[in-house]
C-alpha cells in the first residue's frame, strides 16, 4: 500500500504506507501520524466504526505495531510503542492520555548519556537508546480519563474505568474503577452480560 492522503485533511501530509485503515473508520489528520517509522504490513490498524480525533498522536518505532478494535474514540491521546499495543471494541481515550510500551530511555545514567551526546547530530533531532519494550493490552468497554499515563506492561481488563489523571502502572482487574498515582482499585462494578450488549448497525 502507497502513501495516501485523506480527502478532508487540514495538514498537507500524508498517510504512511504502514496504515490499515476500516472503510468505515475515520481518522481526521495524516497529522497524528507525523512521529510514525512503523513499517509495513502494518503499524497502526483501525477496525470498523473507530475514530480518531483533536491531535491524537501515533509515535511508533520501526517495529511498533498499534491495533484498534470496532467503534472506539480517540481524542488527543498519545501512543509510544515500539512493540504492541492494543485496544479492544468500545473504548472511549480521552484528551492528553499517554499509553506507552517502552519508556524509551535508559534507566542507566551513563547510558543516558550517551544517548543524549549522540542526539544533536541526527536530522531531524532524536533520541535514540536501547530500551525495553513491554507490551500494553486493554480489553472492551474501558474508558480511560484525561490526563490518564498507561505504562509499559500494563493489561488494562474489560469495562475498566480509569479516573482522570490517573498513572496506571499494574494490570487493572475487569470491571473495576481505578483512580490515582498509582492507580488503586476504588470501587468493583457489575460485569453485564455481553448478550446484551448493542448489536453494531449495518
């Protein structure tokens, strides 16, 4: 698949080559993907009826793979991922979230330094360091607050809501509220059952 750009598009950019995009999806802006070196056959995947909005930003590395799932919204959420993150149906990720599966620094000292002094010489500017990747999953039905951080090896369970401003930093049990720094279960909600839930239009 070639570059292409969207029809609607504010930003003069295009879409990688790397981005499966659902017929029936809608991204607003090549823009989101101005950070994305993934490569084919695929770095970011949107199923059916997913939306993505108001600057969300996809920041992948060569090898980060980013999948969505039916009938999510995005809306100036931030993705780093150099391995695998994703997301399940019926997610709702709001303004200023970061879900990453790599911290992409040393925790070394030296070597952080090491990479900062190679930095200023790389076109356009990067810091670039051997880190490690874990990969990110959350399930369906999870609703994750603004302001919100999914770290590295986070496993985020089915109908999970995440309290705005909230650092999540181990796996969330499903269908529980979690809240604060770092995020604590504050209350258990009632799974329903998945007959009952929508059936998709169409």
């Amino acid at each position: 698949m070639e570059n292409r750009r969207l029809p609607w598009d504010w930003h003069d950019g295009m879409l990688p080559s790397s981005t499966v995009l659902h017929e029936e999806s809608m991204v607003e802006s090549s823009y989101s993907f101005l950070l994305d070196r993934s490569q084919p056959p695929y770095g970011v995947l949107v199923e059916r009826g997913t939306s993505t909005y108001g600057g969300t930003m996809f920041d992948l590395g060569p090898r980060g793979r980013m999948t969505f799932g039916q009938f999510c919204m995005t809306n100036g959420t931030r993705f780093v991922c150099d391995e695998r993150i994703t997301v399940g149906d019926y997610c709702l990720l709001a303004w200023n979230v970061v879900i990453m599966d790599t911290y992409r620094t040393p925790l070394d000292p030296l070597a952080r330094r090491r990479a900062l002094r190679g930095e200023p010489p790389t076109q356009p500017r990067r810091f670039v360091a051997e880190s490690e990747t874990r990969p990110v999953a959350i399930g369906d039905a999870v609703w994750i607050g603004f302001d919100s951080v999914v770290l590295p090896g986070v496993t985020i369970g089915d109908g999970v809501i995440v309290g705005a401003r909230s650092v999540v930093n181990s796996d969330c049990e499903p269908w529980t509220i979690v809240a604060g720094n770092p995020a604590r279960v504050i209350r258990k909600l009632e799974a329903p059952d998945r007959a009952s839930w929508p059936t998709p239009p169409g």
